[in-house]
C-alpha cells in the first residue's frame, strides 16, 4: 500500500530502538522506500547494518561522512521524505526537536523535512511526566507533530508505568492512515455496520448468523485509509476493530436500530454490510429453558427494519448502500430490495457461488442500481471494500 512512498525512520538512543528494525522490515513489506537516520547513541543499541540490511539503503549518522555520492545529504533525504517517524523519541531529542536544535544528522534532516513528523515518546515514566518534556511535547504539537502517545507497561528500568513506546505494528497503522490512500473522502461522515446480531433465547441460549464482520470492517477501515470520519456500528466479531474508527459495540437488532437510527441524519454515505437478525424469539426466558419431552418451539417476531428506516428518513444528499445476501434471484431480490427500501445501491452476492459468502477471504459480489446490473471478478475482501467505496464516490460525483 506504500508503493512509491518515501518514509525516513528517525531512531534515537533508546532501548526501544531495537524495535525499528521491525519498523523497517513491515514498511518494506508494504513497498514503502526507507531512509533510516540514528543518532551515535542509537548505534549503542541497534547497529546500523541491520537496517542497511533490511532497507537497502546506507544508514545515516554522521552529518560529515564523506563516504556518499556528492550533495547536501540532510537536505535531499528530507526533499524526498513523504513522512517522517521518530521513534524511540528520547527525552533528549524531543527537547531539541521543541526547540529548533539541530546539532546531527537525525534533528538537522528533521529541521529541514516539511512533510508530515510522528513522534513516538519512550522514556521512563519520571522523565516522561516531568513538566519540562511534557511542555516539550505540547511544543511539538504546536509545530504540527503528531504523537503517538506512550502506553503504560514494564519499562527496561523495572519500572512498571507510563512512557513505554507503541509496538512498530501501531506506527504502522499511523503511516498507512497518512500515506496508504488519497484522501478523496476526507470531510465526508460515514457510518458503517457491521456483523452479526445475537437475538437471546434465555440467558444461554441465541439465535444469529454465520457472518464474521470482515466485510464490513473492511469498508470501515478503506473509507478511514481515505480521510472519511467513520462510525462503525459492530455486533460481536473476533476481529479487532480498524484504527482512526470510532466504534460503537451492540448485540442485538434492536441496539443495532437504536445506535444507528441515533446518528445517522448527520451521516453522509451510510453503508449498511451487517447481517442483522430478521426475527427473534417473541419472550426472551428469564432463566435457561430446560429440555422436554417432544421437542421445543420459539415463537418468533419480526425486528425493526434498519434500512427500511433509513431509507423513510434519508435526508436529501445522503448515499445509502445497502447489502443483499442470497442463495437464489440475487438480481430480482436485490432490485426490490432497492426500490422498496429507497436505496442509492445494493451489494449483492449470492452464498452458493464459490468464493463468496460468509467466512471466506474472498467475495462476488453484484452492483445493482436504478441505472442496471454490474457483475464483478472474484476479488479477496478489502479489495472488494475498495471496489465498493470507488463506486459510491463516482455514483457520488454523478449525482
């Protein structure tokens, strides 16, 4: 996802610093081209040849080395530089970063970069409260910085408190927020379902569905890579959760109906990719129904309608996108879902064709709109997320 993209790593004197390397291999992995400057004391930690290993290029220390090709090689690392990420950012060098110092080739390279800074804190947890860093800190973000904030954890001193570094796996993240795509969504709200509801029988018992959440959850974390501001409204999944995403957990239809239902005329696209529950059991028992003689029936009762209702209420501009899941007639079942439910565009895919349905990497999916029917390959499912938000911005930018 970072093709093309230009990240320097910026390590300094920490313990922490063994991490970077890390850092470097999962930005390779992603295609990124890595810059990695050390201070002299991080090479006390992590030498330097492990990342000129791992990224291909020579790592920078020492602003007078004349073993490169000629130029003014702060300046030019920083030109090309798409992000930067300091991290492990010590007390020390947060210090000078706050306060304009550049005395090495890491804080020189960073003074002259004008591209988006990260700044990843890991120090003791004294250091990391004393006032002076902290004011360092509220500095940084003046300037524009963004900080990744320490979590609390077992520090190398044998102290347990705040100050230890995020794991590279979340600087990650970070990255891929700012770089991994255009920001064709950024100022838009979206709000996004996901997963299956759980209609309770008795206090151990359910009904629900096979549905894992992945798709939905994809769709989330796509329009989030694309500067939206997405609320993903989640029945229970296995998967953890997207970043940047405010998340609203629920269990049933009807909280699924009540916190969607809550925030969705301030929405503008609004994706509806949860499986909820079209029945649940019409008494829900107070205590665990015990077997009996000749068998066992739950009557059922309809549940609210999510996207019947939002479709009744959709405020003028609004994109409403709907899902059909179906074994047989996608086409005719998803055509009057769409009109009866006053939807922009439905998603459909039948679960009998292989390569789609629940639980599978991969999906077919069908778009149908007012306009027609379009088929689409066999694609794995965060490219099918892509695949469905590039249809709903140009059917978007059509209206």
């Amino acid at each position: 996802m970072l093709k093309g993209k230009h990240v320097v790593l910026a390590v300094t004197g920490g313990i922490a610093a063994y991490k970077m390397a890390t850092m470097a291999s999962l930005l390779v992995k992603q295609h990124a081209d890595v810059q990695v400057l050390m201070t002299q004391n991080a090479t006390n930690f992590i030498n330097p040849i492990t990342f000129e290993t791992l990224t291909g290029h020579k790592c920078l220390v020492d602003t007078f080395d004349r073993n490169f090709e000629f130029n003014v090689e702060h300046v030019s690392v920083a030109k090309q530089a798409d992000i930067a990420l300091v991290a492990p950012a010590t007390a020390n060098v947060i210090g000078k970063l706050a306060n304009g110092l550049a005395d090495d080739m890491l804080t020189t390279t960073l003074l002259a970069c004008k591209c988006k800074k990260l700044v990843a804190p890991a120090m003791n947890t004294q250091m990391y409260e004393n006032p002076i860093v902290q004011d360092n800190l509220k500095k940084l973000e003046h300037y524009g910085m963004e900080l990744i904030q320490p979590v609390s954890g077992h520090l190398a001193c044998g102290d347990s408190g705040m100050g230890k570094m995020v794991e590279p796996e979340v600087m990650l993240q970070y990255i891929l927020r700012d770089l991994a795509l255009e920001k064709d969504m950024k100022g838009l709200k979206v709000l996004v379902t996901a997963g299956p509801t759980q209609e309770a029988i008795d206090p151990v018992r359910y009904i629900t569905n096979h549905s894992t959440g992945t798709m939905g959850y994809q769709l989330a974390r796509n329009c989030m890579l694309r500067g939206a501001q997405v609320t993903l409204v989640t029945g229970r999944t296995a998967l953890t959760p997207p970043p940047f995403v405010e998340v609203v957990p629920v269990v049933s239809a009807q909280e699924m109906y009540e916190a969607v239902t809550s925030c969705a005329a301030g929405q503008d696209i609004i994706i509806k990719a949860a499986a909820v529950a079209d029945y649940r059991p019409a008494t829900v028992a107070s205590e665990k129904i015990k077997k009996a003689e000749g068998g066992w029936a739950i009557p059922l009762e309809r549940t609210r309608d999510i996207l019947r209702s939002l479709g009744e209420e959709k405020p003028a501009g609004q994109f409403l996108c709907g899902f059909a899941m179906e074994t047989q007639n996608l086409e005719e079942n998803a055509r009057k879902k769409l009109e009866a439910k006053n939807l922009d565009l439905v998603v459909g895919n039948n679960v009998k064709v292989a390569g789609a349905g629940f639980g599978a990497g991969t999906n077919v999916i069908t778009f149908i709109t007012k306009e027609g029917v379009e088929p689409q390959p066999q694609m794995d499912k965060a490219q099918v997320a892509g695949c469905i938000v590039d249809k709903i911005m140009a059917m978007r930018a059509a209206k």
